[in-house]
C-alpha cells in the first residue's frame, strides 16, 4: 500500500505532495480521534487506510483559508519591496 506513495497518480489526484501529505495528515488524525474507516480495515494501518481512501475518492483535499488552522500555518507574510 506505501507504494501508492511512489506512484503520480495519487500525487496527481490531490494537487501535489504537499496537499497529499497534510490530507493524509488529517485523515490520520481523525481516524487515531476515533473516526470511522470508509474502506474495510483488514488488518491495514491507519495509514494504508488514509491512502486507499484517496486512492478510492472516498476523501479529496478541501482547503479553506477561512479554516482557522489554516491561517495558523501561514504567519502574516509581507513581500520584499
């Protein structure tokens, strides 16, 4: 299953590595909070069960910038003059 990871499809799929990396991030923790799998576990990871759920469009990336987490994660940033 970690080998999804090696293919673009996956990246393709969700926008880049960064997006996939913080929906996987997201999902992980939703999922140790006690959320429910929307894939059958059989034994996989909370990981593998994070990516087979992107790989099967189960999940896709919503990000908000009215999300206050998101607006936490990028500081009040000026450009060079």
């Amino acid at each position: 299953m970690i080998e999804a990871l090696k293919s673009d499809e996956i990246i393709n799929k969700v926008g880049g590595r960064f997006k996939l990396c913080a929906l996987i991030q997201r999902r992980l923790v939703q999922l140790m909070d006690g959320a429910r799998p929307m894939v059958e576990r059989n034994g996989r990871s909370d990981l593998e069960i994070a990516i087979e759920e992107i790989l099967q469009d189960k999940i896709v990336p919503q990000f908000d910038d009215t999300d206050p987490d998101f607006k936490a994660a990028l500081p009040d940033w000026k450009p060079r003059v």
